[in-house]
C-alpha cells in the first residue's frame, strides 16, 4: 500500500487538503494528514477546525511514497516557514521520491529549488514564486517526480493524477467513475 503525507498548516485551503485526502484513502492510499501546528488540529482557510492523523513533530517520513503540500493563504506561507517542513521535503525530494503542491503552496517547492528546469501550475498571480519553473497554467501539471495543482477546482483531476502517479491507474479510473467525474466532465450518461 501507498503511504503519502499532507502537510496541513492554519489557513490550508480545506477543499484542496481533504479532497485529495479523501480521494487517496478512497482509493486504499495510507494518507496521513500531518499538522504543522503544534497541535493536532488546524484552523482552514475559511475557519473549520480539522483534526489531524498526527504532528509533524511525531513524524518520520522514511516511509513516504509521496508528500503533499496544500494552498490556501496563508496556509502556504506558513508551510513555507515552517523548518520542519522545508527539511522533510528536500530530503524527500533528493531521494527522487514524489512530491506535490497545489495553489500557491508551489512556492514551497520553487523556494526549495525543487521546480529548477521543471514545467509546473499554480493558482494564478503566484507564477512568480515558482522559482525555477516554467509555468503551464494548466489545471494539473506532472514533471518527473514532482505534481502540481491550479486551484481549489483542479482537486478531483489533480487527486486522481496523484494515484496515477503512485501506479493506481485502475483505482483512479474506477474513482473517476464512481465519484461522478467522468459524467461531470461529458463521458458517458
């Protein structure tokens, strides 16, 4: 089974954080969500209270297939300041193990140098804090290792390109279907 890791911070878009997770653990993903709070809840970014799977002070991310990194403001600026945060996902990424931003959470990712030479998306006007990127402006962008998102909208196709790229395709597809998407997209009834 899969293991990915979100990193959840106050003011984390709760739709980009929880779809992704529900879809992952749809799917039979162990996701865990990690809060960087010091608690083991975070205030989203429209103020709903979430508990979470653990602190990230509890953490160890060997075992990781993937970590994730919501938007939200300023959600994303708190990841961005948080140390712990910084530190599991580059030695994560210098593995050439999978990683992932959505929103303007790639700002992480580009401050890391973890965009350098790579094609990635991000909610519009935040381009520049890919540092390193070639921006796409798609809805999902995948190079090599390394997923990126636009926006709250791009949750559902962003979350089942995460399970393609964990090898799930069949999960994905079947999601696809099962949740709906495929009619909401014009494919099939």
């Amino acid at each position: 089974m899969a293991k990915v890791y979100e990193f959840l911070a106050n003011g984390t878009e709760e739709v980009e954080a929880l779809t992704v997770i529900d879809v992952l653990r749809r799917a039979g993903v162990d996701a865990v969500m990690v809060s960087t709070t010091g608690s083991d809840t975070f205030s989203s970014s429209h103020n709903i209270e979430v508990k979470c799977d653990v602190k990230i002070e509890d953490c160890d991310f060997s075992d990781a297939d993937m970590l994730l990194i919501p938007g939200g403001m300023p959600g994303s600026t708190n990841l961005l300041a948080h140390e712990g945060v910084l530190k599991a996902v580059a030695e994560h990424a210098a593995k050439g193990k999978k990683y992932g931003a959505i929103c303007a959470a790639p700002m992480v990712l580009g401050h890391l140098g973890l965009l350098d030479g790579k094609k990635a998306t991000c909610y519009p006007g935040f381009e520049d804090t890919m540092k390193g990127a070639t921006p796409t402006g798609d809805v999902y962008t995948i190079d090599g290792n390394c997923i990126t998102g636009c926006g709250p909208a791009a949750t559902l196709p962003y979350s089942y390109a995460i399970l393609e790229m964990l090898g799930m395709k069949a999960e994905a597809d079947q999601l696809r279907e099962g949740m709906m998407f495929n009619r909401l997209m014009g494919v099939g009834c």
